[in-house]
C-alpha cells in the first residue's frame, strides 16, 4: 500500500467525512441500531458520537491501521465497547447470525467486491435484523450517471473509492428487503459526487 493510501487518505476522509454537513445522514444511519452491531468500515470512529443507548456493544471492520489510530480519542470517549473483528468486509471473521443490526456509512463504495461484502452482512445478521446505512452512488439521472462514470478514476485515485455503486440493486441482490430508502442529491455538492441513498434493509 502507497504512503499516500496507508498515512495520507485516511486523514483526508477523517476530514472530508467528519464534516458536519454529514452529520444529519450519520444520525439517521445511527438511529435504530441496538444490540451487537457490526460496523463495516469502521474508519476513524465518525459514528461513535451517533450510537443510540440500545447499542451493547460494536464488532469494527477496518483495513485501515492508520483510521483505527485516529479513532483512538473517539473511542476513549465512548461509552459503547468496540472491538475491532477484522480488516476485511469480503470476507467477515463473525459467526453467523451473531449480530443485531449492522451499519455502514460511506464504505461499500470502497470495497473491492461490495456485493460479497453485503452478502456476508446478510449472513452475520439474526433473521430479522436490519442494516442502515449511508452511503454514495449511482446517480437516478443518466447525464449525471454518464459524468459519474468520467470521474470514477479520479475519485478512486484521491479517495480510494467508486462513484457508481447501485446501493439498492447491491441491498435486493443479497436478499435484503429494504424498508426505507431515501434517495437524493446532497445540496451544495456536485452532483455526480452528491448521489445519496440513506435508509434501512431487513435480513429474511
């Protein structure tokens, strides 16, 4: 892994995620979580702040070394033990059917093979537990898809993450049902980086 990867992005994303413009769409991801919850793509601990009581306790997924020592003061800070599990979310060491609810925000578009990572989320979650999640992706418009796709490239050089993740197509294909999706254009940011889809999937 490049300096730039290993030291240099994960400070960027502590950055450009903490912002609190992002703040209104954590607490939505955050809100209903309870029980054993799986975190995928832990970061620096950016969603530590937003966990509701009902949350006994977080297995973490990060490949990160650099983002987990960032999370340290947030992590001091919390209330709620966190474990970091494992470096992979391809390939999860969870038992299965071991985790109440599970959370990502800003990490599927990250993951070499998301529809594997949301099918081994699937596989961890009790029958009936939900994922929520916030995350960036395709656009609904096709001009905005079309410059989404130009810019791939870049943002995957810069953050190391896809622009074009069909996060609804990704949820049903592992055999979610999703119960509430909300999908729309972050005010203020371009569109093509903008594409939000917030909400809640159930595991069958």
């Amino acid at each position: 892994m490049s300096v730039y990867a290993n030291r240099i992005r994960p400070r960027l994303i502590d950055v450009t995620c903490g912002a609190t413009q992002a703040h209104p769409h954590r607490e939505r991801a955050c809100a209903g979580l309870r029980g054993r919850v799986l975190e995928i793509g832990f970061g620096s601990g950016l969603n530590v702040s937003f966990y509701p009581a009902a949350v006994a306790e977080v297995v973490a997924i990060e490949p990160s070394d650099a983002a987990w020592r960032l999370a340290g003061g947030r992590l001091a800070a919390s209330a709620v033990p966190v474990e970091r599990a494992g470096t992979d979310g391809q390939s999860l060491p969870v038992p299965e059917a071991s985790c109440d609810t599970a959370l990502t925000t800003w990490t599927l578009c990250a993951i070499p093979d998301p529809a594997a990572a949301v099918r081994e989320i699937r596989r961890v979650l009790k029958p009936g537990g939900t994922l929520h999640f916030a995350e960036h992706g395709l656009a609904p418009d096709a001009a905005v898809r079309r410059w989404q796709r130009r810019l791939n490239p870049l943002q995957r050089a810069v953050f190391g993450c896809r622009l074009t993740n069909p996060v609804a197509d990704l949820l049903t294909g592992a055999g979610f049902d999703i119960r509430e999706l909300d999908e729309f254009y972050e005010a203020g940011s371009p569109r093509p980086f903008g594409a939000q889809a917030v909400g809640v999937a159930v595991a069958p």
